[in-house]
C-alpha cells in the first residue's frame, strides 16, 4: 500500500502541474485513508478501529 503510494508520487513527478495536481491529491489522500483503515482492522478488528482510544 504505502510502496503504491510513492510509487504513484514519483510516477507523477514529472508531470506538468495543472490540471492533474487536484487529482494527484485526492489519489494520495484516498490511499492514506484505505492504509489507515486497513492498520485500524489489523489491530482491533475493525474498520473503523482507527477511531478508537484505548
């Protein structure tokens, strides 16, 4: 997961900044948000398990 977040990071690099810059962001973000999902599962069996203290 986080090797296809930079993978995807340094893919985009060379690209023009423009149009794909918002589109980059959202990808990066939304892969953030999965990753955390899927560590909050791992560790307390649930998807939401990120959200909670212990």
């Amino acid at each position: 997961m986080l090797g296809a977040i930079v993978m995807f990071g340094i893919a985009t690099s060379n690209v023009d900044i423009g149009d794909t810059a918002p589109w980059t962001w959202y990808f990066v973000m939304g892969m953030l948000f999965l990753f955390i999902m899927i560590a909050g599962h791992g560790i307390s069996g649930r998807v939401s398990g990120f959200m909670v203290d212990a």
